[in-house]
C-alpha cells in the first residue's frame, strides 16, 4: 500500500499515518521528522533546512526530493509506505511520480484531510508530545492523565515545535494553500484523490481512511 496523506499543518496527517503504520505495518515516511532529525543532528542537510523552517517556509525541492528518493529504496519500503508531509508541491508530487515510475510503482490512494483553518490554529498551537516517546499531547484536547506525566512511557520531559505558535503558523498556512493545495487538483485530475472530513473525532477519521484503504 503506497499513500499520500494531504492537508495543511494540523490536519491530523502524523495521528493518522501513526494508527496506519499498526494497522497496515508499513512505514509513515514524515519529512517534517526526517529534517527535524536532520537539524538535531546537525548534518548538512539540516544546516541548511534550520532557518526555513523555523520561518515556517517550504525547504527546497531538490533537498526533499533527494530525502525522499533515498528513504523510499529502503528495504522497509517495498511492501509500502505512508507519505505524510510529502509532496508539499507540484514538482515533488511530479519528482515522486518520477521515482516510482522508475521502480515499477506508483501510488495508489491520496487521502485528503480537510479542516476548518480555525481549528487548525487551536489544534497547533496547544500541541506537545513527550519528549522520550513522542506521544502527542495537546492544552485543551488532550492532557496526560497524570499532570506532567507521559501515560505512554512514564517520562516527565515534553517538548513544543518551535514553529507551532501563531505566527510561523501564518507563513506555513500560506505555504499551504500557495504551494500545496495545487495538489488537490492535481490529484483529482489524476482520479487518485479521497477527501475525509478531519474535523470529526480522531477515531472517526481513522475509520473513514480505513474504510477508503479497504475498499
Ligand atoms: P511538518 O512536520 O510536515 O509540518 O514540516 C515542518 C517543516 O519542514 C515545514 O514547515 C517545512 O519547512 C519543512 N518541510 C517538511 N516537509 C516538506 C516538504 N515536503 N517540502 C518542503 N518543506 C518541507
């Protein structure tokens, strides 16, 4: 099973590529966390990559698209994967189609996640995960059991994106709706595309990816 999960930050892509990684044991290739990776470890891609997304703007093509192409010709990839954060343009949707066509594959379902903007900035700016086994947390929606204690691994050290707060949000929305909302339609001409509304609860949309992966 190879699949995009499409939408814009906050709609609920990692939670979601998360529960289909166990359900479809395949991997959830997430660029975000590849070049967070990247600049925690201080590489060359990730020097590179710092500023811009702390900016809240889109890393290069050619940086992404040579991550990607790397990632996908691992060996944990061939029975599939859950793209997540990728393509974020038309040239990386074209650079991707590109690279499967050479491999004999392609992708099979593009899932789009659609939610109100409000919402976006409320689910984003009160995100945290914990920072020993990146179980995600969040202000209003969702409260370790225990106060300051992650209920996945016992830890009490959590940490917050550094572009989570509002005003990166505003450049990374407008990234979106520029840059990578054209992938809607490209996906659509393609007849590739599913929308699911991701306003409803987060079991609610796993069911309904679920019932579209299965079909
Ligand atoms: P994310 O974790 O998907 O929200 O990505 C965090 C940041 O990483 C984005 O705001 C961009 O700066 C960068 N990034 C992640 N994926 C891509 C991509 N496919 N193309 C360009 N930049 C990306």
């Amino acid at each position: 099973m190879r699949l995009i999960l499409l939408g814009p930050p906050g709609a609920g892509k990692g939670t979601q590529a998360k529960f289909l990684v166990d359900a479809y044991n395949i991997p959830q290739l997430s660029t975000g966390d590849m070049l967070r990776e990247a600049v925690a470890a201080g590489t060359e891609v990730g020097k590179q990559a710092k500023a811009i997304m702390e900016a809240g703007k889109l890393v290069s093509d050619d940086i992404i698209n040579a991550i990607i192409s790397e990632r996908i010709s691992q060996p944990d990839c061939a029975r599939g994967f859950i793209l997540d954060g990728f393509p974020r343009t038309l040239e990386q949707a074209d650079a991707l189609y590109h690279m499967l066509d050479d491999k004999g594959m392609k992708i099979e379902k593009v899932i789009a996640l659609e939610v109100d903007d409000d919402a976006l900035v409320e689910r984003i700016s009160g995100r945290y995960t914990c920072a020993d086994c990146g179980e995600g947390y969040h202000d209003k929606f969702k409260q370790p059991a225990k106060e300051g204690v992650c209920d996945r691994c016992g830890s009490t050290e959590f940490k917050r994106r550094k572009d989570d707060n509002p005003e990166t949000l505003k450049t990374r929305l407008f990234a979106y709706y520029k840059d990578t909302a054209p992938l809607i339609g490209y996906y659509h001409a393609y007849r590739m595309l599913n929308t699911v509304d991701g306003m409803a609860d987060i079991g609610d949309v796993t069911k309904a990816i679920r019932t579209i992966l299965d079909a």
